[in-house]
C-alpha cells in the first residue's frame, strides 16, 4: 500500500479469506461423440471434498472437439456445453455454426471459469454435459483421437 510514494507494510493475517484449500485436477481422452439433443456426459469430471460451508469452489475447464451440421439449406445449429455440480446446471455456454460446410467437421472448443458456492462439506462432483439443438443428422465430438479434455477445482477458503 502507497502513501505519498513511501511503501507501507501490510499484514496479511489481517485480510483473512480468499487462500486456497485445496485443488484437484480432472482429465479425460476417453471419446465422446453424440447425436443427442438432450444432455449426455462428456466424460470429464472432477470431484472436491470442501473443507467448509462456506468454502467456494473455482471450476476452471478446457474441451476441444468438433461439430457436424449436414443441414444443406444452411440453417444454423447450435451445440451447447453446460458445467453441473452433481445434476444441478450452473453454467451453459453455446456456439452456433452460422454456415452449412456439406458435414464437414467444424473444429469447437469451450472452455470457463465459474465460482460456485456449494455450501457443503460432502464430496461433490463437477462434470460437463453436452447437446446439440436439433437431433437429426448434427453431432458433436471431444477427445478426438488424443486431445484430452481438463477440469481443474479450487477450493477458496471463507
């Protein structure tokens, strides 16, 4: 902290909160390929114990994968990737695909960054769950071939 350019010291016990707890990472290259409009699991998941009620939990996650719309009247489709703390959705992100490429894979990746608020001291696990928005010839791919698919969970002490 400044004042009139002269560096003062600042104790850090006074802050209090806000250190890490813990932290556990996820990862997966199993295959996921889906035809679904309805939400699958991807296969990636994590799970973290907090140590208090009161503890956060930062989701940090990175998928990569690819995204077929045949459509040939160029109608755009859209795949969608949701983060879940157990079955409960707390995060949804989408990305359309505006132009028709004849089936040609369309290279998607997704990726966040959440604070969630558990409010537990029970294991509880995080996972990604994929769809597309209309099932009829679209489908929707990550860990092709050996990309692998990471989650990493923070707990941030209250």
């Amino acid at each position: 902290i400044s004042d009139a350019g002269v560096l003062k010291r600042l104790d850090a016990s006074l802050i209090g909160g806000g250190k890490i707890g813990q932290v556990i990472y996820g990862s997966t290259t199993s295959a996921y390929n889906s035809t679904s409009a309805s939400y699958t699991d991807t296969g990636l998941t994590a799970a973290i114990t907090p140590s208090a009620t009161s503890s956060k939990v930062i989701v940090l996650f990175t998928q990569a994968g690819d995204f077929i719309n045949p459509d040939s009247n160029g109608t755009s489709r859209t795949s969608y990737l949701a983060t879940f703390r157990g079955s409960t959705e707390i995060a949804g992100q989408k990305q359309e695909c505006k132009y028709n490429f004849g089936g040609y894979e369309v290279p998607i990746s997704f990726s966040g960054s959440i604070l969630d608020s558990p409010n537990t001291t029970d294991a509880t696990t995080y996972k990604t769950m994929a769809k597309i928005d209309n099932a009829s010839g679209q489908s929707l791919s990550f860990q092709i071939g050996t990309s692998r698919s990471q989650m990493i969970l923070m707990e941030v002490l209250a």
